[in-house]
C-alpha cells in the first residue's frame, strides 16, 4: 500500500474532487433539505433588509427555477412505463 501524502500545497488529491457522486436515502435527501430550509429561513431573517430590496430578483428567479424544476419532473413522469 503506497503512502497517501500531500500535494505542494497541503492538500491531499483524493480530498480534491469534491463532486463526486453519492447517493442518499428518502430520509437523508428529506433532511438535506430540511436543512437547506432552515438555512435559508435563517438567513432570511438576519438579512431581512437586504432581501426586502431585491425582493423583485428573488422572485424571479423563484419562479423561473421552479418552472424548470417542474418541466423536467412532468417530462420525467411522461417516460415512466
């Protein structure tokens, strides 16, 4: 077994790639998000004034996301056997 050892800057390679892909049960994806709500709601508040001025932004981009997000779930749902 060869010695892992890090690279000129400190870094370990394997530590690199940070996307690679992992997969998570209902329960972990539920809770991912959960956690990314919770997030969000926390920064929400804290930076109220900030959001309440770009608040026109937001929305748009809430809804052209979610527009996207449910074309690719209806045309997924349109393959299924």
């Amino acid at each position: 077994m060869t010695p892992v050892v890090p690279n000129a800057l400190g870094v370990y390679p394997e530590a690199m790639n940070l996307f690679k892909p992992f997969t998570l049960r209902w329960w972990q994806m539920g809770l991912f998000k959960l956690c990314l709500a919770c997030g969000g709601i926390i920064l929400g508040v804290y930076f109220h004034a900030f959001f309440l001025t770009s608040m026109p932004v937001v929305a748009v981009l809430f809804v052209l996301s979610a527009m996207y997000l449910i074309a690719v779930w209806w045309k997924q749902m349109q393959q299924l056997p």
